[in-house]
C-alpha cells in the first residue's frame, strides 16, 4: 500500500510504502517544470600574458596611450593593467612576506643539487 505525502520544496507527492522500508521513497514527478541546466565548471587557470607585456603596457599607458589600448595591444588585462599603474606589486611581490622561503633562497632550492 502506498502513502502519499505533500513535499514542501517540490510540491510534489512523495510516495512512501506503509511498511516503511527503507528504500520505500519514490523520487517526486519533475516533469512539470524543467530541469535548469548547469552552469559551466570554470577552473582558474594561468594568465595568458607576460610580465614583458605588461610592462610595456605600462611604458605605452605612462608615455601618453591610454589603457584601454594599451591592453589591447599587448593583450593584457585592462583592470590589471590600470591597478599597475596606480602601484599595486605583482602577486608574487606583493606576498613574498608571507612565504617560509626567501626568493632567492627558494629559487636556488628549485634548481636541483
């Protein structure tokens, strides 16, 4: 014998067995609205420009260009390119205090024995 009873958050019935098994529950009937598709997994990748490009997006953006073309011509971002002129450090700079290594010492750790 089945039971049904009212789910609040599908407004669906749930139908349950009298007996109460565990596997009793039957999923709600969803064919009434549609199913939103997912949203695209985005992973964060590496950006796609040099620290050489940048830099010459600054020089370009310091010497009179603007940096909505000087972005464009290097293919840098516009924001980065904009926070960079006003002063903000390159992330690897600007956390370099935070890391168990020096620089130079890590660097040198890199290379191998």
């Amino acid at each position: 014998m089945l039971i049904g009873i009212p789910c609040p958050v599908s407004r669906a019935t749930v139908e349950l067995e009298a007996a109460g098994a565990p596997n009793a529950i039957s999923p709600p009937n969803r064919t009434d609205r549609p199913i939103p598709a997912r949203a695209a997994l985005t992973t964060l990748s590496m950006p796609k420009y040099t620290e050489e490009a940048l830099q010459n997006a600054i020089r370009d953006v310091e010497s009179g260009t603007s940096a909505k073309r000087a972005a464009k011509t290097w293919g840098v971002p516009r924001s980065t390119l904009q926070n960079r002129v006003r002063g903000s450090k390159p992330r690897r700079e600007a956390y370099e205090s935070l890391q168990r290594l020096p620089r130079t010492r890590s660097d040198s750790w890199s290379s191998g024995p």
